[in-house]
C-alpha cells in the first residue's frame, strides 16, 4: 500500500507561486510514475502534469504548460510541483497521485492506483 500526502497549498494573488510537495511511503518510490491532478468546486478532477518513475519524461495539460513544472526526488521520495503565474482558473484542490508502472506519464485518472488527500489552492484576481 502506498501512502500520499500533500503540503503546500495556501492563498495566493495572482501572478504568484506556490510549490507543492508529495511525500509517498509503502514502496520505493523510483518504481511508481506520478501524477497531480485537480478538481474545482462543480468541476471533474482533472490532469495537470505526471512524470515517470526515473524522472525523465513529463506531461503537462495545456492549461498549464509553460506555468507549471513537475519534479520528484527519488532520494527523498518526494514529488513537486512548482506553480508560477498562477491565475484564479487555478483555484481547486490538488491531488497528487501514484501509477503503479514505473514509466508512464498518463493522464488519465483511472491509470491511478493511489491518490493523497488534496490540498487547496486559491489564487485570488
């Protein structure tokens, strides 16, 4: 079993950053690709970026590439995603996720076989 949490999020204006943090447990984390999605009040959760299990290869939604980075640290097994020029459309509860294959990027919710509590993100305009 593999546990997730979230840190990070908080209320920012826009223009501002944040970064949020994974931490994950129960399996060595280089074997797991790792996801963050999101869900806004009234909306489906969706994908924001994913990154495989070594950490070469990254996916980004449209919506947010060139704004939001994905990483993770093996070492610390841990998982980042850093926010810039965040906008209020951005407001929602993040979630970090765990794929079981260790080289995947997917972005589909169901690729999903662990998931964190959330965290909430607010950018005010």
């Amino acid at each position: 079993q593999v546990q997730l949490v979230e840190s990070g999020g908080g209320l920012v204006q826009a223009g501002g950053s944040l970064r949020l943090s994974c931490a994950a447990s129960g399996r060595t984390f280089s074997t797991l690709s790792m996801g963050w999605f999101r869900q806004a009040p009234g909306k489906e959760r969706e994908f924001v970026a994913a990154i495989n299990g070594r950490g070469g290869s990254t996916s980004y939604a449209n919506s947010v590439k060139g704004r939001f980075t994905i990483s993770r640290d093996n070492a610390k097994s841990t998982q980042y995603l850093q926010m810039n020029s965040l906008i209020p459309e951005d407001t929602a509860v993040y979630y970090c996720a765990a794929d079981q294959r260790d080289n995947s990027y997917a972005s589909r919710r169901y690729d999903y076989t662990y998931w964190g509590q959330g965290t909430q993100v607010t950018v005010s305009s």
